[in-house]
C-alpha cells in the first residue's frame, strides 16, 4: 500500500513539476529579449502526458491485491493481522532453531531471529531480523507441477505487486523435492533476496528470504543456509 501511494505522488508531482517548466518557457517565449529554449516545451510535454498515462494507470488498478491466486482456497492473512500476532506472540531464536511448520515442513530459523508460526491460514512462518532482514513461508495448496507454481508467482508479481522484479530461476533439489529458486528485488520497501518455490509431489510451498539492498552481500550465507535447510518431504 506504501509502495502504492508513493507511484501516485511521484506521478503527480512530476505533472506539477514538468507542467511548471514548461508554463515558464511559454511565458519567456512572449518576451523578444528572452533567450527561450523550445525544445523544453517539447520535452516537458511528452513527459507531462506519460506521467499522466501512469497515474490514471495507477487509479485504476488500485492497492495491491493481497491474496496469491494458487492458493484461492487458502485464506490469506492480512499484513495487520501477522503484525499483530507478532507484537503478541514473537519468540526469539536465542541459538539456530529448527521450527516444524503447522503444514509439516521444517526450517532453521537463524539466532537473532524473531519469529511466529501462525496456525490459520497460508502464511506459515514470519520471522523478522535485527536490521531488516525477513524469513517468510507460505503453503501454496495441492500442487506437484513446479512450472505451473512458478508461472503462477511471476502473474501474480506482474499484476500485483508492481514494484516487484523477478529474475531467472534456478533448479535444485531439497531434500528430495523439485524446487526453483527466483533472485527478486523490490523498490518499496527495500529489498533484495529469494523466492524458493517448492513442491514434494503433493503439497507446494513458497520461501522467501530478503534484506535491504545495503545488507545483500553480509546475508548471503546466512539465507543460502536458510534455504537449503528447508525441507518439505514428509
């Protein structure tokens, strides 16, 4: 919804910006003693017309959806209810703790960490870093063909979450299930990290592992350890 709410402002401020200029160079063109620059009302306009192509884009799409479309018949929680639950119910990882998920998969959660396990409803784990960084898995539904999960995740990043860009996949095993994970960065908020799509035949599931931008190169280690440590064959 931040994300949102941003594009409308940077939009809208850049008509007001663009509109400025070239209301100025109009007005210094009447003036014969002016040194004037037309190109600038040419430039200003084209840019005026595509901000406001991108607003009324923006207006008509609305905030994000917030419910993934593979698992339409799992309900998904709303970013305040996590958030609440975690002010309640937040345990921290004094050491690495392997935690086994309400839907039968198991992870090892870094020390530092905070984390819950909420019982209702897709999101299966939060855990939350000292500077940032996120650890989050999802249970996708019933689902073995791991192609369709991840054509599923880039529609649904495409159409919702527009300040997401997904990268290339890569193929690997964990623990015996077909997995792929995706390279993603995001603009709002900051952040840069993984998507692991997983399935063991039966059941999918989604990990996700992120940090700010700056922390990319320091986290590495730590989320390719929280990864492979994923196991979801049970």
């Amino acid at each position: 919804m931040t994300g949102f709410i941003a594009s409308l402002f940077d939009h809208g401020l850049m008509i007001v910006c663009f509109g400025w200029i070239a209301y100025r160079q109009y007005q210094r063109e009447k003036d014969p003693a002016a040194v004037t620059k037309p190109w600038l009302v040419a430039i200003s306009f084209v840019l005026i017309v595509y901000h406001a192509g991108a607003f009324l884009y923006d207006c008509s799409t609305g905030f994000p959806a917030a419910s993934p479309p593979i698992n339409a018949g799992i309900r998904m929680q709303t970013s305040d209810e996590i958030g609440a639950l975690f002010k309640r119910e937040a345990k921290p990882a004094t050491d690495e703790t392997i935690i086994t998920l309400d839907k039968g998969p198991r992870i090892t959660i870094p020390r530092g960490y905070k984390f819950i396990t909420p019982k209702d409803g897709a999101v299966q784990l939060v855990a939350l870093g000292r500077i940032g960084e996120r650890i989050v898995v999802s249970f996708l539904g019933e689902e073995s063909d791991l192609d369709k999960i991840e054509l599923s995740a880039r529609e649904y990043a495409k159409k919702n979450n527009r300040n997401w860009s997904l990268g290339a996949g890569h193929p690997e095993i964990l623990f015996g299930c077909n997995a792929k994970t995706i390279d993603f960065n995001a603009t709002s908020p900051d952040l840069i990290g993984y998507v692991t799509l997983v399935t063991n035949g039966k059941y999918a599931f989604e990990l996700m592992v992120a940090s700010p931008t700056n922390l990319q190169r320091a986290k590495q280690a730590e989320f390719f350890k929280a990864v492979h440590s994923f196991n979801a064959s049970f």
